[in-house]
C-alpha cells in the first residue's frame, strides 16, 4: 500500500474513533489498538502512539466540553472547603464538582496503576480480562435498567471506579473509558458531564503511562503518533457540539448501548 494513503486511512480511522470516544466518553484505545495491531504494529509501537495521542485530545476534548457547556470545570483553589479548612496550607481542592471528581479519578489512576504491575506478575490475565469484561458489560446493562431512575451521588463509589479503571488500564492498555463513564453515571454524575471528566482523567493516566514508557527506554513513533493525534484532535470540535445537541435521556441510552457492546467485545476477545 502506499505510505501516503495508508496515513490518510490512518488520519480518519483515528477520526472516527476518537468521534465516538469524544461522544460517548469511550472506544479509542479500545477499538484502536486492536486495528493496529492486526495492520502489523508491535504493542511497543502501538501502545505509546495512542497513549500520546490520548493525552492531547483528551485534554483538548474536557476544554471543549467546558467550553460550549457541556461541564463546568474550574479549577481554581477552594480555601473554604471543609477538608481545606482542617488541612490549612497543606491541601489542595477545586472548587467544581466535575473538577473534584476528575482529580479523584487521576490520582486514582496512580494507584491503580501501581495495583496492576503487582496483580499481573501472579494472576493470570484471563481471569482479570474475563472479570473487567463482565464489570463492563453488567454496568452497561444497568445504566440502560436504570436509565429513568435517579442516582444519589456517592464519593465511595467515584474512588472504587478510578481504582478498577485504572487497574484495567495499567494490566491491559484498554477500557478505561467504559469503566469510567458509566460508573460515573451510576455514582449519580449527569450524563454528559462523565463523557467530558472521563476525556480529562484519562488525558493524565495517559501522560502517566507515556512517561513511563519513556523512562524505561522505549520510543515513540512519531510518524504514527502525529497521524493519529491530528484525526483525533480534528474529530474534537464535532463530537463535543454532538454532545451539546442530544438529549439527555437518549444520551445515556446510547452510552448504555456503547457500554454493553464494548463489554461483549472484550468477553469476545478472552474467550475467543
């Protein structure tokens, strides 16, 4: 095939992808990389090109959501929260609630990244991705039960989530998104502001994973990293004012959808 339109289907594969991802608040790394890899791409090449991209658009992605409305973050310094109050000079909390529960999920996604590297050296990563298959797919099927019904916001629930994502994150490379975005739904967060937290915490487990990938000695491939970046980050602007324009309730419907279907993709892909 020709180098340059094998960069042009790459240009719109990351497009599309990253349209959904942008929509939904998940489907990028997960439909991605899989397509990479059958193309005849390592992981070690594959992995940190998504995982750069990721990182620009999806802080390109949480600025345009809070841009046209989607989310209100604001991420200035709250000196008269409660836990500031008893912590004085020695904490740090912004004062939106999308902000606290995106910075809850990044430093979550520490953890549980960390987490991972320990449970992948003794468990075998067919029971853990038969697991995070089944999680996705029961949380699917419950935003679309429960979709009319009303979820009381739980703080518990918000760290448990960022937790098993990032635990999902760091032992497979994928269903991050899924796991964040619907759980949020659950946890009692509006619909359309988890899509656009999901874009910011992700942003950072991904500058996380880059990093890491960087300090162990491995490189990035430019000329794939900056193809995917540019479809991703030109399909931005139209998934967000997607967002905008869908109704609430057929919002979730569709992530409902997207979270069941992505869960039977990944039971596929362990049992098959």
């Amino acid at each position: 095939m020709d180098p340059l339109l094998f960069f042009v289907i790459l240009f719109f594969v990351a497009f599309v992808c990253e349209f959904i991802d942008s929509s939904l608040g998940m489907g990028y790394g997960t439909t991605l990389t899989p397509l990479l890899l059958i193309l005849g791409y390592s992981p070690l090449v594959v992995i940190p090109a998504i995982l750069l991209s990721e990182f620009f658009t999806g802080a390109f992605a949480a600025f345009m959501h809070h841009k046209i409305g989607n989310v209100k973050f604001d991420f200035r310094h709250d000196p008269n929260h409660r836990l500031i109050k008893k912590m004085r000079m020695l904490g740090y909390m912004p004062r939106s609630n999308a902000s606290k529960i995106a910075l809850v999920l990044a430093v979550c996604s520490l953890f549980g990244a960390v987490i991972a590297v320990f449970v992948a050296i003794s468990i075998p990563k067919f029971y853990l991705r038969l697991f995070i298959g089944i999680i996705v797919f029961s949380m699917g099927l419950l935003i679309l039960l429960k979709r009319n019904s009303r979820h009381d916001f739980s703080w518990k629930k918000i760290v448990g989530l960022g937790m098993l994502a990032a635990f999902n994150k760091g032992l497979s490379g994928g269903g991050y998104g899924p796991l964040v975005t619907s759980g949020q739904i659950l946890s009692g967060v509006d619909t359309k502001s988890s899509v656009a937290i999901t874009s910011l915490a992700e942003s950072f487990t991904c500058l996380v994973g880059v990093c890491t990938f960087l300090l162990l000695g491995n490189t990035v491939d430019w000329r794939i990293a900056l193809v995917l970046l540019a479809g991703a980050v030109t399909s931005v602007p139209f998934s967000t004012r997607t967002v905008k324009k869908l109704k609430v309730k057929n919002f979730t419907t569709m992530v409902g959808i997207a979270t069941v279907v992505l869960g039977l993709f990944t039971l596929f892909k362990v049992i098959f």
